[in-house]
C-alpha cells in the first residue's frame, strides 16, 4: 500500500520525454559556465598555473563521469534525484540526503546570487555614484542587487524546467561573448609565458590537494542534480555524454578564465589576493565595464534556474503537501536570507571555502553510496512501484537503511580525519578517499546481510 506520509513519486514516461542530446548538452554548460565557476578557477590559482590547470581537468573527468552515472539512473527510472536515494537509504532515510541537498543547493544559490550582487553595485557606482561594496556606504549597492537578483531568479523559475531551458541557451551565447571579450583583453596587458610562470607568494600558496578538495566538492554539487534533468531525456546518450561533455565543457572554460584572469591581475597589479577572485572585482580592475557587469548577472540567473530546481525537487521528497512550483518558490526566498550570511563575515572567501569543506564532507559519501546501491548491490535494476510503500524492499527497517546511515557518518568522520594528515590531506585529498570508504563499507555490509533486489520489468 501506499505511504501517504511521504512525498510524490511520479516516474516520467519515455513517452513523455522531451529532451534532446543538445538541450541536455546545453542544460549542463550552462550550469557550470557561470560566476561561481569563475570565482573557483580564481581560488585555485593559487596553485600556479600548471598545477590549477591539470587539477581541474582531472577532478572534471572524475567527477562528472559520476554524473552521468547519476544521470542515466534518471533515465533508467525516469525518477527526480532524492526520489532515488530512497532505494539506497530507505523511505525515511531519504530524508538525510534530501536536506543536505536543500542546503548544498540553496547555498550555491547563495554564493552566485552574492556574487551577481556585486556586480550590481558596480553598475549603481557607475550610473548613480553609489559606492562599490567592500567601500564605505557601498552595503546599500549590495543589498539592492540581492533584492534584484532574487526577483530575476523569482521570474526565471516561474515556468519550471521550460524556463531553464530558455535562460540556458540565452546565458551559453552571452558567457560565450564575454570569455572571448576577456580573453582579449587579458592576453592585450599579460602574455601567456608570464602567466604559466606565476606562482603565488608562498604565504598564499594553495596545494594540490587542497585544490582537489575545493573542485571536487564544486563539481559533486550537481551530481545529485543529474536525474532532476536526465529523467526528460529522450535517449540514454542524452543522459549521461551529453552531462559529462556539458558539465567538462562549461567547468574547464570558465574556471579557466578565473585561473588565468585573477593570476593576470595579479601580474598586473604585483600583488595576489584570493579575496579578489570573484568576477566582478576582475572585470572592473581590467576595466570591462557595466555590459560585462550585465552578463555576469544573467549567468548568474542561468546557474540559479538549475540550482533552484534542484533544491525545490529534494524538498519535495521530503513533503507531499508542496507541489515543485510552491517548493522552489520557498527555497528561493529563503536562499534571499542565505545570501545575506557573508555580510557579517571579514571575506566572502572565508565563508566559501568552509561551504565548499562541508559539500565534500557531507556530499561526497551519499553520493557514493547511492551510486554504489544502484550499480552494484542494485545491478541497475530498481522497483518504481516500491519508491512509496511500507510493504516494499526499500522500507527496510521502520524506513531506514542502517548500513546507508552507518557508512555515511563513518565516512563523514574519516573526511575529518584525513584533514588532519598533512601527507593525504596535501596531496590527493579528503574528498575522493571518503567516497571510496563509504561505498567499500555500503558494498560490504549489503553483501553480508543478504540484501536483493527484486527485478524490474
């Protein structure tokens, strides 16, 4: 019978799928060719560039191969994300998965709006002489973008997964633009060979494992996001190639300019400073202008459609009373109050890299073992119809997956651990290990208590 007490599964017919290679392909650089992207390209430069440039490919390829993991269990089930971890960790035990991606999401949401306000109080000091935040009297410029920026993501969100559709293909044509226009302007004031020879003072200096950490956590943000999406593609390529190139794409080309752009600025004024990574302060030290201001907000708005449905699909599961409208509605205003947080803090670099250490803390073991129940205690077969019932495989006890909850938190705790051993925590991470002993101890203690799984038809 069927649990009322949770929130709705509806499974999308093949039938009903709408989404082409080029839409996903579009959805998945989009996401990513945007201003956080470009502020996490600026945060790693403090590794040089050599070091930030083939960490970030590395990580990409890693990660986003997990996406389109991710992506074809939406397409295999035609299931929103949280939805699906309810097979891993249980009707109730979804719930642990479902805030983490609430917060991770409206946080996110937070981080781009911020820097888009920025922007904002750029444009106000340029047309009305307010002065820029980080100024005297500057607050006023800044909270003024917030209000604009939640009433753009207000707008953007209004039709549903239409709209992010639309703003994608707007924001891919006019990020493009605006990486051409500053590649130009970069490479006209530093050349190539100064930038690849730069390395940040040693004070400052970030090392590779820490920028592991920093990009994985970035990148694993929208792997729980894949099924929201991957679920109206029409075929499997458009599941998983289509993520992985999109997400890679997007990833490598606009924190590749953040890389290059805040090492030039760096060159240009003989002084490195992480805190001025975000696109706003680069594009006005290298004198781009209010048009370029203007497209650092759209991007914004592109990234938060995606952010925002993904949020208000995970609040979903956790209710039935919200319908997706109403729950992305809410999450959106309370990312308003969210993005308000770094105010009160010295740097907005500060409160970055501590959200970005929790997303790999929290985020990285659920996403390893709901990866690891579908492709190998699962073997890729998931029943739709016990999603919401108490009679089913996935109620296990009082609709908890023990072994899920069990593995998450000891991996949760060996994350911390590993940050305290200098030897890991330098060099390859804490991120990446984590995972792996969350899904070693998941695959173990499903084999041992005889978990199976029924078949699908």
């Amino acid at each position: 019978m069927e649990d009322k007490s949770f929130g709705r599964v509806e499974s999308i017919p093949k039938a009903h799928r709408h989404q082409s290679y080029w839409d996903m392909f579009a959805t998945w650089v989009g996401a990513n060719a945007n201003n956080g992207t470009w502020y996490v390209g600026g945060v790693i430069a403090a590794c040089g560039f050599a070091t930030a440039s083939t960490t970030l490919i590395i990580v990409g390829v890693i990660t986003y191969f997990l996406l389109a993991l991710s992506g074809y269990m939406g397409y295999k089930t035609g299931l929103p994300a949280m939805a699906l971890t309810r097979a891993s960790f249980g009707l109730k035990g979804s719930f642990l998965p479902s805030v983490i991606n609430v917060v991770q999401f409206i946080g996110w949401a937070a981080v781009n709006t911020f820097i888009a306000a920025t922007s904002i109080s750029y444009i106000l000091h340029d047309v009305l002489g307010w002065p820029v935040y980080g100024k005297p009297g500057g607050l006023k410029g800044l909270i003024s973008g917030i209000v604009v920026m939640s009433i753009l993501h207000l707008l953007s969100i209004s039709m549903g997964e239409k709209s992010v559709r639309i703003i994608e293909r707007i924001g891919i044509v006019l990020v493009f633009i605006l990486v051409i226009w500053e590649s130009i302007v970069v490479f006209q004031n530093v050349s190539l060979s100064e930038i690849v020879s730069w390395h940040a003072p040693s004070a400052l200096k970030m090392s590779p494992g820490q920028a592991v950490d920093v990009l994985a956590a970035f990148n694993l943000a929208w792997v729980t996001a894949a099924s929201d999406f991957t679920r109206f593609s029409k075929k499997r390529s458009s599941s998983t190639w289509a993520p992985f190139f999109g997400a890679n794409l997007g990833l490598i080309w606009f924190a590749m300019i953040g890389i290059i752009s805040t090492i030039a600025t760096a060159i240009t004024l003989n002084h490195f400073d992480a805190n001025n990574s975000d696109p706003s302060t680069i594009a006005s030290k290298l004198g781009l202008g209010v048009l370029a201001m203007l497209v650092i907000i759209i991007t914004s708005t592109t990234a938060n459609a995606v952010n925002l449905m993904s949020a208000g699909s995970a609040l979903t599961n956790m209710t039935k009373r919200l319908s997706l409208t109403v729950s992305i509605v809410l999450v959106t205003l309370v990312a308003v109050f969210v993005t308000f947080i770094p105010i009160f803090y010295s740097t907005f670099l500060n409160v970055f890299t501590a959200f970005l250490d929790g997303i790999g803390m929290f985020l990285g073991p659920e996403i390893a073992i709901f990866l690891t129940d579908f492709y190998l205690v699962a073997k890729r077969k998931y029943r739709v119809d016990h999603f919401a019932s108490r009679t089913g495989q996935y109620w296990y006890t009082g609709g908890i997956n023990w072994i899920a909850i069990a593995s998450w938190l000891i991996a949760v705790l060996a994350y911390g651990y590993i940050k305290t051993v200098a030897v890991l925590a330098d060099s390859v991470g804490a991120t990446f290990i984590s995972m792996l002993i969350a899904a070693v101890i998941y695959w173990v203690g499903s084999r041992l208590t005889s978990r199976g799984q029924l078949q699908e038809d």
